[in-house]
C-alpha cells in the first residue's frame, strides 16, 4: 500500500495551477496598460485581489488534503445545511451586485453565497446516493437528490440569478447518471433543455428533435411510458417556450432570450446584443495567433463589458488567437478528464460521487461560458472556472478539487462496505 500521500494527483494540480495562472494573465491585461483608464479604482485591483485569493486556495488546498474522509462524509449534510442558510442571510439581509442578491458582506469583505452553496451540495448529494444499499428504489433516491439540488437552484432564482441556478439543475442528470441511473432515464432528463434551446433558435428543428428524439427512444427501449414522457418532455418543453415568448415574456426579455442568435440585427445591436457583438469581434480579431500579450484592441479600449469576469474568454482568444484559446480548452479537457479518472480510481460511491460532481460542475460552466462568449448560447452570468476574476468563485472550485484531491488520495481509508 502506496503512503497517503504518494496517491496525490500532481497532475490535476499542475492542470488547476495552469488554468489560474492564465486567469492571472489574462486578468491582468483587463486591468493594466491601456484599458485602466476606463477603469475605476477598485476594479483596477482586480488582479492583486485574485492573486490574494490565489494564494489562499493554495493554503486551502493544503488545508483539505490533510484531513481524513470521515471528515468530509460527516460534514456533508451540515455543509449543506449551512449552504441553505447562508442563501437565506443572502437573500433577506444580501447585497446586490449585478442585478443579484446574492452577495453577503462581512465589513468590507464580500462573497457570493450561491458560488459557497456549489460546495455543500455536491458533498450532500453525494453523500445521500453513496448511502443507497443494492435493494433501494433507484426512483426514490434519484428524486431525493434532485429535490438537494432544487432547494439552493430555487432560492439562488430568488436571489435573481438565474445562471447560477441553471448550473445546479444540471447537475442533477449528471450525478444520477454516475449513481446508475439508466442512461434512458438521463436522456429524458436532459431533453427538455435541448428542445427549449432549439425553439429559440428555429422551431422547426425543435419539432424535428422531439419527433425523432421520441421514436428514438420507443426504438431503444419499447417502452410506452418512456415513449410517452419523451414526448410530453419534447414536445411539452417546445409549446411551453413558443407560448412563454408570444404571450408571457416582456417584449425585453423575449429580446434578452432570442439576441443571441443574431446580435448583430438593428435591434439589438446596441442594446442587448451589443455583449456579444463585441465579445466575437475581439474572438474574430485575433486570429490564428493573436494581437499579442496586452495588444488587443477590444480589450484595452474596454469594449467588452465584463471582461475580467464573464467575458474572460474573449481577452484570451484576441490576444492569444485560435491557438491560444484551443490550448486553454485542451487544458480544461485534460482537467475534466483526470477528475473523472480520479473518480473511476475511488472505489466508494460518496468518494466517486464527489469527483463526478465537482467535474459536472466545471463542464457546466466551460460550456455555457465559452459557448456565451462565441454566440452559440444566450448571454447568462456564469463565470470561467478559475480564469474569472472572483474570490467566491475560485475559492468555491477549488475547494470542490481539494475535496475530490484529497478523496481520491486516501481512498484505502474508505469503508470496505461502500457505505
């Protein structure tokens, strides 16, 4: 048997220590040379706040590794507890901060509550699906970690977040499907967010996917009921957005929803869409290589609104080009995919469950972030995992590493009984 300590992944850790320090660099260039003169003071330290905050992961890290896995099954529950409770305090007594609250404040130190709740409910669900025994219903179980999940989703919604709270429901098709959920199940789960999607972009395909979608799975599976759902998941999902956009939504928030698929029309130009116009031109402008290390036109004339927290990506792919931008991905693949093998190493399901979380977690997030940022998905606030600027953020993410680290490297410390 290898020391505890031998068991360490070192090179998840050089993946995290790469992604943050191009977070750095790029975070830097937001905030220095050309574009701090559009720039108020307190943003202008950005950089050495995320630096600060840097230096605390590592010792967080550190930290989270030396203590046992009995610590963080225990701990599970009354995570998730305290998670809800601070939701609350944010939601009654919080700050807003971009139209959200969802800040709580501690004299002149802030945090985001809905990015600390990310933490405490990974560990609970988790913690919950690990402790199911071979003859449990897969059913009840399954819907009480979706209910986990639904409780912070919908205070975080209270808290007019409605990015954040996206990221929490799927999470559910993800960790159900790691617990053993049928894959049949998963897909019905996740159907709904594929056919509202392909509303907004053109019905007719939306129509398309949920006719074949449904045949599909009647071919697989030659169940009436799940035939039945998958349609009524579909098709449901389909007439509840077109009726939700002709005759609920606001003519604002239709704009809001739909400007994505063509920012560049007169009408939202420079209104709603005018995010995106700019984050593709500053992605369009830099080519195969680049405009270089602070050269970027977009992004030292501040054209890009958000630029060192949502928006972070689009500095990366203008002053790094094609190349850049595809090794940051890459590096983001080799993160995600050594996660998911530390996860498939843990012969515990709550070990297992933890990994494949956090890993859910940050895949959400590249996704819908790199996928904003380029146009193909609707401008929602979800930041790049350890390049945003953002001490909540980078905090709560790495914690959820450190957590599945630590984890995995004592994992012959687990019960031999799986639960």
């Amino acid at each position: 048997m290898r020391t505890w300590y031998r068991n360490l992944d070192y090179v998840t850790v050089l993946a995290w220590i790469g992604l943050v320090t191009v977070g750095l660099v790029a975070i830097y260039s937001t905030t220095h040379g050309e574009a701090q003169k559009y720039l108020l003071d307190t943003v202008r330290q950005n950089f050495e706040r995320q630096l600060l905050w840097a230096t605390i992961c590592i010792v967080g890290i550190v930290i989270a590794l030396m203590l046992p896995v009995r610590f963080y099954q225990k701990a599970a529950y009354p995570a998730y507890i305290f998670s809800l409770f601070l939701l609350l305090v944010a939601l009654i007594f919080g700050r807003e901060v971009n139209g959200a609250r969802s800040w709580i404040y501690l004299g002149s130190i802030g945090f985001q509550s809905s990015e600390l709740a990310k933490v405490g409910t990974v560990l609970a669900v988790a913690q919950l699906l690990s402790s199911r025994r071979p003859n449990s219903s897969n059913v009840r179980f399954g819907l009480a970690a979706v209910g986990l999940l639904l409780i912070p989703a919908v205070l975080i919604v209270l808290q007019n977040d409605t990015g954040t709270a996206l990221v929490f429901i799927a999470l559910a098709p993800i960790m159900l499907f790691w617990s053993g959920l049928p894959l049949n199940i998963v897909l019905l789960l996740v159907s709904p967010a594929v056919a509202g999607y392909l509303t907004i972009v053109y019905w007719p395909a939306a129509l398309a996917f949920a006719i074949l979608f449904t045949a599909g799975l009647y071919w697989r599976t030659k169940d009436y009921r799940i035939t039945a759902l998958a349609g009524i998941f579909t098709a449901g999902t389909m007439a509840t957005a077109l009726f939700a956009l002709a005759q609920v939504l606001k003519p604002h928030q239709v704009a809001r929803i739909i400007s994505f698929t063509n920012p560049e029309a007169e009408e939202f130009r420079s209104g709603v869409g005018f995010h995106l116009v700019q984050s593709k031109a500053a992605v369009g402008s830099g080519g195969l290589f680049g405009k270089g290390f602070m050269e970027g036109t977009q992004t030292q004339g501040r054209y890009i609104p958000g630029q060192s927290t949502d928006f972070i990506f689009s500095v990366i792919g203008e002053e790094w080009g094609f190349v850049g931008a595809i090794l940051v991905l890459f590096l983001f693949a080799l993160f995600l995919i050594r996660l998911v093998s530390l996860g498939t190493q843990v012969k515990h399901p709550f070990g297992s469950m933890v990994a494949a979380g956090a890993a859910g977690i940050y895949l959400i997030h590249v996704f819908v972030n790199v996928g904003m940022v380029v146009g193909l998905l609707p401008v929602i606030g979800i930041p790049l995992p350890f390049l945003s600027y953002g001490g909540s953020a980078l905090l709560a993410n790495s914690a959820m590493l450190a957590i599945a680290l630590s984890l995995h490297m004592r994992r012959d410390d687990f019960s031999i009984y799986g639960y």
